[in-house]
C-alpha cells in the first residue's frame, strides 16, 4: 500500500489527516479517541490567556439539503473555555503517550506582542509539535480584536507571526481567514513574517438561517441570535480556490499548506492535495459521522495512489497546480457536446426542462416504445454541462469532448479581444 506519511513544516504524522481545532479537540479525552480511530494528528482547540471566555447555549445551526444532510454548520462557539492551565497539563500529558502523532496547538491573543509571547512559552513547554495562529475566527473574538480582526489585516499578520516566530523554535503555521478579498494578501503576510506554513480556510461569516417563529438568526440564545462561522461541504469550492490561488502565486508557492473546508472523504482530501496541500484538517465530518470516519479516509487514499501508481503523497501534492489558469488562458477552440445514455435514462425530463427553460434549447423530446426519447442537439448545444449536473442518474449525460479541427486559442490572443497579444500561441 502507498505510504501515507506526511510532513508539514517538519512536523511528522503517520497520516496527512489531522483533526482541525474546534470541539472535537476540545480535551485529552477526545484527542486520544480520535488518535485511538487513526487520526494522524490533532490541532487543539485554540487556547487563549484573557479575557475570559464564557461561552452560550445554544451554538450551533444548521444548513441541510432536502433529505436532512447536513450542508454545512455555522457555529457560534468561542475558543476553549476550560482553564489554561488544565489545556495545558493535558497537552503535555497526551503528547508523551502519543509521541508518533501529531499534536498542534492553535491559540489565540489581543494584537500585543506581550499577550503573544507568553502564551507561546506556555505553550511551548508542553512538548507539541507545533503552534497554529488562529487569526481566523470570524465571531464572538474577533469582536474582541483577535481572530479575523486580525486575520484581515495583512501588516497585522504579518506582525503576529513574526512575533510568535521570534519568541520559538517550534514551527508555526499561520490559520488563514477566508473573509477577505483576496487571500494571497494575508498568505504573503504570513510568509513576510516568516511562517513556516499557512492553514486554510477558517469559518466563513454567516447567517445559516432564520427562525420564522421567533424571528431571529439560528441558533438563538434566549430568542436572539448573531453571526457565525460557517464550515461543512458547502464551503469546500472556497477553500479549493484559495489552497490553488497560494500554490500558484509565485511568491507564496512552495510554502506549506494543510487544507481545511468540508472535507468529508478521501476524494475531497486528495483534490486539496492535488492542489498544493500537503495535509489536511477534518472538523465538520467528523462531528456529524464520529472519528471512525478516519478509517475509510486512510484505505481510500492509499487506495487511489495505488491505482495512480504513486507510492507516496509526494507525487499528488500540486499535481494540479500547473493545469489552474486565469480565464484568459483557456483554450476557446475547445469543444465537448453532451450524450445522453438511451438505456440509463429513466425519462424524468429534467435535463429537457432546464435545457429549454434556462440554457440553449439543445435537448429534443420525441416518443419511444412506452416511453419519450430525449437526445441532444449537437448544433445547439454549447456544452454547458448544466443537463449532466441535474441528471439524477450517474453517467447517463456525459460531456464528449469533439475532434479538435482549429489549433488552441486563447481569449489572450483571440481576434475579437481588442488588448490581444500577437505572439505565436503557446497553449
């Protein structure tokens, strides 16, 4: 089976599955399940020193599909509420049972390098591997003047981490926030500072939903509710970007990333992967189907590598890198037509309804044996892929790339854009 190994910024875990910090990491107890399942390692749920933290109940909501799937959750939970000390003693403790995992601790402090600087020393004191600066949290602290206070502010950033950076030997990765306009800002300011890897995405701002009844935001504490963090499948496509937009950039690629936002299945972790992360970080699966998850995160991994013929993560870190372009780099000569499986089609029509409602018109209907018959039109059809994506069932659209009759041609060079370059295309 390939080798799972993985290491981020030196440190080592058998796995490239950690825990991201959030309640699953709240407490010794939780991490030695979660480390007992097969997790490779743990972020801690971040700690802070002042002001206290008192948290409210109830914390969480939620967005589901129609069949009662969760989406994604918005949670409006605060940073760990037990005492330091007692953080502390147990991280000490768990990393001295558990050498061969890894074990990160995220914290949290006010934009003084005092605050900063004696948390790390406390915290370095237990043994972790690692720091993780969580200049992220978009609720609750941030309010505070920590998190994403923080977190959007690139010169703030920058300063944390050359703060943290200058007061330990322990590698340190910078959590980025995802509210933000463009994250290469706060990316290049984590490397400025000299962090040794970035974390990516933190909770995304939101409102997940409104109780009708008591006409406040969900959840509600005592009929009243906030803004929170959102996390889960649904923000996956965000992180995606953002992970591709850092391994990218060439400043900032090259420097480690562990890839955070709803990753559920080793599919999802191996397109973070393939995208520049060297690990990744699981919260929301994890609360919703338990840590076992783990188990079939691992074989289908090595699974697929197997298959790749790929004996480590090595090869598949940034494998995709290359192929993400800007828009104007895609090739417009490039045509694909959607085919529609007669013996799969179960005639429920909806490839039909949105094709002629909302795109191009391409998909015919005519009458069959007991049943219609819905094939496409290559003239018209644009190769949209709308009609695959609501087809319900699997491979029975499928977008079947035509034989290429013109050389590439990108909008760069293309004869209708006015600002086209003239140099010989390279695509």
């Amino acid at each position: 089976m390939a080798d799972l190994r993985c290491t981020i910024a030196g440190i080592r875990s058998p796995n490239p599955f950690w825990l991201a910090s959030a309640p699953p990491t709240d407490k010794a107890l939780n991490v030695v399940r979660a480390y007992q399942a097969g997790w490779g390692g743990v972020v801690w749920k971040t700690l802070g020193e002042d002001p206290p933290v008192v948290n409210v109940s109830s914390r969480y909501g939620a967005h589901m599909d129609t069949e009662r799937r969760i989406l994604g959750i918005n949670n409006i939970e605060l940073i760990s509420d037990r005492p330091l000390e007692v953080n502390l003693q147990e991280i000490a403790q768990v990393k001295k049972d558990w050498p061969e995992r890894a074990l990160v601790v995220s914290l949290m402090a006010r934009m003084e390098e005092s605050a900063w600087v004696e948390l790390v020393r406390k915290i370095e004191a237990t043994g972790a591997d690692g720091l993780e600066l969580n200049l992220g949290c978009p609720h609750g602290m941030c309010e505070r003047g920590m998190g994403s206070a923080i977190g959007q502010v690139p010169e703030m950033v920058e300063n944390v981490t050359r703060w943290v950076k200058n007061a330990t030997r322990m590698p340190v990765i910078v959590k980025l926030t995802p509210n933000i306009t463009n994250i290469l800002w706060s990316a290049e300011a984590a490397k400025r500072g000299g962090a040794d890897a970035v974390a990516l995405i933190n909770t995304v701002n939101s409102i997940v939903s409104v109780d009708l009844d008591a006409m406040a935001p969900t959840p509600t504490v005592d009929g009243k509710g906030t803004h929170g963090g959102y996390c889960g499948p649904a923000v996956k496509p965000i992180a995606l970007n953002m992970v591709a937009e850092i391994s990218r950039n060439p400043f900032t690629a090259g420097i480690p990333i562990s890839g955070i936002g709803g990753i559920s299945t080793w599919r999802d972790a191996a397109e973070f992967i393939a995208l520049g992360a060297h690990g990744v970080q699981v919260c929301t699966a994890a609360m919703t189907y338990g840590f076992r998850i783990v188990e079939d995160m691992i074989s289908g991994l090595s699974n697929f590598l197997d298959s790749k013929g790929m004996d480590s993560l090595e090869p598949l870190i940034g494998a995709a890198v290359k192929n993400v372009v800007n828009w104007n780099d895609l090739n417009m000569n490039f045509s694909t037509k959607a085919v529609i499986d007669q013996d799969a089609c179960i005639d429920c029509g909806r490839c039909h309804i949105v094709c002629e409602d909302t795109s191009h018109q391409a998909i015919r209907i005519s009458a069959g044996e007991g049943r219609r018959v819905f094939t496409v039109e290559p003239d018209d059809c644009v190769g949209c892929n709308l009609c695959s994506h609501v087809c319900p069932v699997p491979s029975c659209i499928t977008m079947q790339p035509e034989p290429a009759t013109q050389p590439p041609l990108t909008w760069t060079r293309h004869p209708q854009n006015p600002f086209r370059q003239t140099a010989p295309e390279t695509v």
